[in-house]
C-alpha cells in the first residue's frame, strides 16, 4: 500500500501489508488532525496525530481524519 485515502468522519480499518505500516499526517495545518484507535467508534476516545507528525503500526487499526472532505496520506510500509 502506497497511499491511504480517508474519507471525513469515516473511521476506517488499516491492516499492513508488510510487518509494519508507518502513515504521515501531511494535512497542512494545526487543524486537520488524523486520529488512530484499536476499536473504530467515533463515540469513543481517538488519539490524535497532529499536521507534520507519524503513527506506526503493526497491527489492524483504525485510522479517521474530520478536518477534509477527502485526504490521500502516504503510507511505507517495511519488514
């Protein structure tokens, strides 16, 4: 997988392809925030990744982002 396209308000399950998939919140500002969780319920508590930074995971997850319509993140994957 090279890319991740996420739809607003749309909580969505990611599996890695590889050992580990790393995913980067290039959304261009303070305000366009990606969220990750283990349970995908919007009503529940999300972390949040800010603009700029990373998450890296290994295992299915959930990945949600409110600030845009659509947003296409780039994901690496690695061994």
């Amino acid at each position: 997988m090279d890319e991740l396209a996420l739809a607003q308000n749309t909580p969505t399950l990611v599996t890695p392809v590889k050992a580990v998939a790393t995913i980067q919140n290039t959304m261009p500002t303070n305000d366009d925030d990606l969220y990750v969780s283990t349970h995908g319920d919007i009503a529940k508590k999300w972390i949040k990744i800010e603009s700029g930074d990373s998450v890296k995971f290994a295992e299915p997850t959930y990945l949600m982002q409110i600030g845009r319509a659509n947003w296409v993140f780039p994901v690496v994957e690695s061994d």
